[in-house]
C-alpha cells in the first residue's frame, strides 16, 4: 500500500468546503495512521480522529440509556394496549388505535433519538476514504478492513459501555416480537360463523331477540309500525354496538298491505304485513337501504342491485345473484316485534351460494 491512496482528493475550488448541519471538517482525513514501515497501526487515537471528551460522552451514553428504556417499556406497553384495549364498537376501536399507535410510535420514536444521540455524542467525528479496487482486494486491503472494523467497534462504545450496550439489547428484545402480537389477527379461520346470526340465539335472559332500531336502541312495537310504506334499519337487541355481528345482521323493515305481498314472500315469517329482509346486499355485501314506496323496491346503492320487496326480495335488476335472506319474525306478549329464528340462509356476499349448493348436493348423495 503506498502513501498516496491515502492523501485526500483535490478539492474543487467550485464546490462549497463545507455543508450546513454537518460537523466540522477533522483535521486529516485519514482513518488509521501508519507506522514507520507503512503498515496501519492499531486502535488509539490517531489524526484524524476527533474524540468526544469523557463528559460529553457520559451524558450522552445517560441521554441513550433513558431512550432505550423508553423504547422497551413502550414496547411493552404495545403488548399490554392489544391485550387490554378490544375492540367491537366504534369507540372502543378508536380507544384501541390510539393506545396502539400511541406506544408504538413512542417506541420507534424513542429507538430513533437514542442512536442519534449515541452518534452524535459518544462515537468520534472522523473522515471515512473510500478505495477502490478491482474486483477482490488483495490480502493488505482486507486486512486493514478488519483493522477498520475492529477501531469502528472500539469507537463506538458498543464493548466498553455496557450500560448502552444493556440497554439497546433490552430495547430490541420486545420490538421483534410486535410482528408475531399482530400475526394473532390472521386468525383463527371463521369456520362456519358468517353463516348464522344472533337473531337465531335467545337473550342473556333466555327471551327471543328483539328488533330494535338503529342508532337508538329502541324495541319496535308492531301497532306502532302501522304505516304501509314505512321503512326502519333494525339490528338485533344486546348487540346494537357490536360492528362484527351488525355487518352481518343488520334488516330492513319494511310494511306492507296484504294485498301487495306476493308468493315469493314466506308469509308465516311476516307480521301484518311487516317483512324483515338482509340489509346486507348479495353482490358485495354493500347496505342495500334505499327503497322506493311506489314500486316496492330496495336498492343498493353501490352497483345499483334491485330486489322486490313485495316479492321475498328477489332480484328485478343489477349484478347480485339471489334474494335478500327473509328473517322470520313475530311478537311477544307485550307487542314487539322479535325474531323467531335466524336466516333460512347466509346472508351477505353470494360466495356463499355456492357452498350451501355443494353442501345441499353432498346431503342428497350427489357431487359438487
């Protein structure tokens, strides 16, 4: 190695000497120095090298510390929110998403300004000289990349101060088992749940289900639902907050005349002449919640699927393949309307219509 691959480039008179928000020029750009017989010298301080002073450099080895220790009670604290905060309504998501993000970005945060510190006032200022060679060095250059390798690892601080060094690995241990927490939402598979509903389960006190209206709360009385044309959103009571179990058994009440009820319609699971449908579209499982009083019909309103209200909700126009699942339903002794059992099929998107077919052609003895 000559003494010539280590004296810094010319520098163009052009070209601004200095940078703003970059430390100061050191005074060589040399890394390791060289002894008298042209071989690197080993660690120490060398030209070239500016070292931070001892103070400096505790208080920045304390400033890293308390960062690192942010990072892993915040870590912690990521854990602990996915555990404690569950979500189910719109308010306990909002909770849980800002315990979530909240600690989580405290814990990068904290990891962030830590290293930053480190660098900026434990680790020397020095100049870094690239070389160049071609294809595989030869024996002098890896082995004063090793010797390079081993001043770095000196220079940082990482082996004489335990405390940032302790306190790094303390930090890290719980970050890399955040992937593995938010795996646990991957699962498990739904099996069989998208298929039935609450309406086909009794209360906590053992009573059929109500139909209570959206938003409020309230149960339905049948007298009071006395308008042809009226039209209500209803979801079942005990789950009026609960948006996993809403997504799939949220209706749409409808009132009719006799007269206007057709064949398609199963009358026994209707109610003078109220009729309770899927407010879930069969196409994509959009909220089908318009309605038209003249023609009896109920659209949705993202890819305009038209079902016959009159008719057991069947598909008069649009992409959806099959009807609006009829709930049955009745009243209790005090006149409110309540389910008398689930849907007679899933209710949502048609992927399923294909799975119950299968599933009627297997019970028949045939094949898929």
């Amino acid at each position: 190695m000559t003494e010539n691959e280590h004296e810094p480039e010319r520098i163009d008179e052009r070209v601004p000497k200095r940078v703003i928000g970059t430390p100061s020029p050191a005074e060589s750009t040399a890394l390791l120095g060289t002894g008298d017989d042209g071989s690197p010298q080993g660690p120490g301080p060398l030209p070239g090298v500016k070292f931070q002073d001892e103070k400096t450099a505790r208080k920045g080895e304390r400033i890293a510390a308390l960062c690192f220790v942010i990072t892993f009670l915040a870590a912690i604290g990521f854990i602990a929110s996915y555990v404690i905060f569950q979500v189910g309504d719109i308010d306990k998501t909002a909770v849980s998403n800002l315990a979530l993000g909240g600690t989580l970005t405290l814990a990068f945060l904290a990891l962030a300004i830590g290293v930053v510190v480190w660098v900026r006032m434990v680790m020397p200022k020095y100049n870094l000289v690239q070389e160049r060679h071609e294809m595989r060095s030869d024996k002098a250059a890896r082995s004063y990349v090793a010797e390079t390798f081993a001043q770095g690892v000196e220079e940082s601080g990482f082996v004489k101060r335990s405390l940032l060094r302790r306190t790094l690995l303390l930090a890290a241990a719980p970050l890399g088992l955040l992937p593995l927490v938010l795996l646990k939402d991957l699962g498990p598979l739904p099996g069989t749940v998208l298929r039935h509903t609450v309406w086909g389960k009794k209360t906590k006190a053992g009573k059929p289900r109500k139909l209570v209206v959206e938003g409020t709360g309230a149960p339905i009385r049948a007298a009071d639902f006395n308008t042809p044309g009226g039209i209500l959103s209803v979801v079942p009571e005990e789950y009026t907050h609960d948006l996993n179990e809403l997504a799939k058994s949220t209706l749409i009440l409808i009132k009719l005349r006799p007269e206007e009820i057709k064949s398609g319609t199963n009358i026994n699971w209707t109610h003078d002449g109220i009729i309770a449908y899927s407010k879930i579209c069969t196409h994509v499982g959009c909220p089908a919640a318009l309605y038209e009083q003249t023609t009896h019909h109920i659209l949705c309103p993202c890819h305009q699927s038209t079902f016959d209200a009159s008719d057991g909700a069947k598909v008069v126009f649009g992409p959806a393949a099959r009807p609006l699942p009829q709930l049955p339903i009745g009243v209790d002794e005090e006149g409110y309307l309540i389910a008398k059992g689930d849907f007679p099929v899933p209710p949502g998107p048609s992927f399923w219509e294909r799975g119950d077919a299968e599933a009627e052609v297997r019970a028949k003895g045939g094949q898929a």
